[in-house]
C-alpha cells in the first residue's frame, strides 16, 4: 500500500513538473514576442519621426 501511495505521488509530481516546464517555455514565447513588438513599436516611432526631418533637411 505505502509503495502504491509513493508511486501516485512521484507520479503526479511528474505531471507537476513537466506542466510547469511546459508553461516556463510558454512563457519564454510571450516574452519574445512582447519584445518584438516592442522593437517595432520603436521602429515605427522612430521613423515616424525622422522621415519628416529627413524630407525637411532633402527640399533645402
């Protein structure tokens, strides 16, 4: 009985961790993904930016 006990608990830490493992890596996903939005976000400000002075600085 005790040996029955042991293994369903080993078994479901199992579970435990590998659910845990699976959500670090779904994590690491959204966190790349926030961090290419966030470069883009940068690039379209920055270039909403410098393309009007880029144009003022070309017609003088």
């Amino acid at each position: 009985m005790k040996r029955e006990l042991v293994g369903y608990i080993d078994a479901r830490i199992g579970d435990i961790n590998k659910r845990i493992d699976d959500l670090n890596g779904r994590v690491g996903d959204l966190s790349a993904l926030l961090r290419a939005s966030l470069l883009a976000i940068i690039v379209t400000l920055a270039s909403t930016i410098l393309v009007p002075l880029a144009l003022k600085l070309l017609a003088q």
